[in-house]
C-alpha cells in the first residue's frame, strides 16, 4: 500500500506541475509583457504555495507550526537558516510559513523541466557543489537577492540527513548572511522525512516546523560574529531535541 500511495502522490504532483504551466506560468507571462510585474510575482507565489500544498496533501502530511510571530516582514533584509530532513522540508515550510524566499539549488535541478521555471520564479541561486568559484558566486547573488528585500533560504548542513538526525553546519554557511548583514532566522523542522524517504504505511504523518527568534547580524560585534555559527546550530538542537519529543 505504501508504495501504490507513494505511486498516486508522484501522478497528483506531475499533473500539478503540469497544469502549473497553463495556470501559472503563462498568465504570468500575460502579466508581464503588460508591464505588470508585481501582480505576475504576486501569481506565481500565490500558485507556488498551494503547488507545496498539493504535494504535502498528496502524501497525508499536516504541519503544525510555533513560532511565526517571529518572521520579519516582508521586504526585510533576512536569512532564513534550517536543518534538512527530506525533499519535502522546502513544500513545508513554503506552506506553513506562508514564505517566499529563495533557496540555495544545485545546478543539476537547472536542466528539469518546469522545475527550472518555479526555481527561477522563486529568485533561488544555482551551486555547483564541485566549483569553489561557484560557490563564491552563490554568496554573492544571494546577498544581493537579501539587499533587494529577497529572503533566502538556506541549509547549512549541505544535504538531507541520512538518517534525521542533525548534521554538522558547513564552515562559511552563514557567510551568505553576514555579508548581507541580515537577520537570521533559526527554523527546525522535523517529520518530513517519515512522510517519504523513511515512509511506512499510508498513516497521516505530522511535520513539525519551529521558528526561533532573528539573531541581527548588524548589531554583532567581531566575537559575536565567531560565535554566530554555533549559537544558531544551537538553538536548532535544542528545538530539534523537543520537536523530536513530540514524534515519538
């Protein structure tokens, strides 16, 4: 059963993203060629978010959230910094959230089809993983993105966990920050790896998105700085060891 479930969640998602095109993307296209760009922005969220809806409901996800009082407001110079369970965290986080920011992608994703569409739509930075320059070129779109008034949206550890415990934060993962002299904002999420890669049974399953109060990179001093890294890993483990209490 779990796998004729998984089965029937990839056909909703490739139809949804299919029809995406005709609903979305061209009225948007429409939008701009009259010079309308706000409004064609505007669409494309609105339709991205329910697209990270429809692929949690495909899968029997709910999500229950704490914290969101503490995300700025829009056009806030901001960094939003999570760990990375599963392919599903970023539907998660753009459903709960109610966020549209852009997202650290790696290069490979540039040549699916439709996808390439939604990452561009959202403002997120390629990385190849491979390339130094690469990843010196990602920092410095995605500060750029961060002074226009663009969130971005990163995942220090690198990768998805293999197992759902938290991994170890990349060195320089915050740079991308700091330079931007952004505020910070911790995320934990956890359970989204039980509702596909560790997925058993058809049962519902319960994701669990925290927010944690913005650290503001432009009132750090030079040691708080260095202290950055782990105070911010910090307060995602100790909102990963509670959250994790409530899956058991």
């Amino acid at each position: 059963m779990k796998y004729i479930h998984l089965a029937l969640a990839v056909l909703i998602v490739a139809v949804t993203f299919i029809l995406s095109i005709f609903i979305a993307m061209i009225p948007a296209a429409i939008m701009r060629l009259l010079k309308k760009e706000a409004a064609a922005q505007r669409w494309m969220r609105f339709n991205g978010t329910n697209i990270a809806r429809t692929v949690l409901w495909s899968l029997g996800v709910r999500v229950k959230v704490s914290g969101v009082q503490y995300i700025p407001a829009e056009g806030s110079s901001v960094c939003f910094v999570s760990n990375h369970q599963s392919a599903l965290d970023i539907p998660a986080v753009l459903a709960s959230l109610a966020i549209w920011p852009g997202f650290i992608t790696k290069a490979e994703l540039k040549k699916v089809p439709i996808l390439n569409a939604w990452i561009r739509a959202m403002n997120c930075v390629y990385i190849d993983r491979n390339s130094p320059r690469s990843s010196i070129g990602a920092i410095l779109t995605g500060v750029e993105h961060i002074r226009r008034g663009i969130p971005m949206f990163i995942f220090p550890e690198g990768t998805r966990s293999r197992t759902g415990a938290l991994g170890e934060f990349k060195s320089g993962a915050l740079k991308l920050a700091t330079r931007a002299k952004a505020a910070i904002v911790p995320i934990t999420i956890d359970g989204t790896r039980k509702a596909l890669e560790a997925k058993k049974g058809i049962r519902r399953v319960t994701v669990y998105v925290s927010v944690a109060s913005p650290v503001i990179t432009a009132e750090l001093d030079e040691e708080g700085l260095k202290e950055l890294p782990d105070h911010v890993y910090r307060t995602i483990e100790q909102q990963f060891r509670s959250l994790s209490d409530q899956t058991v």
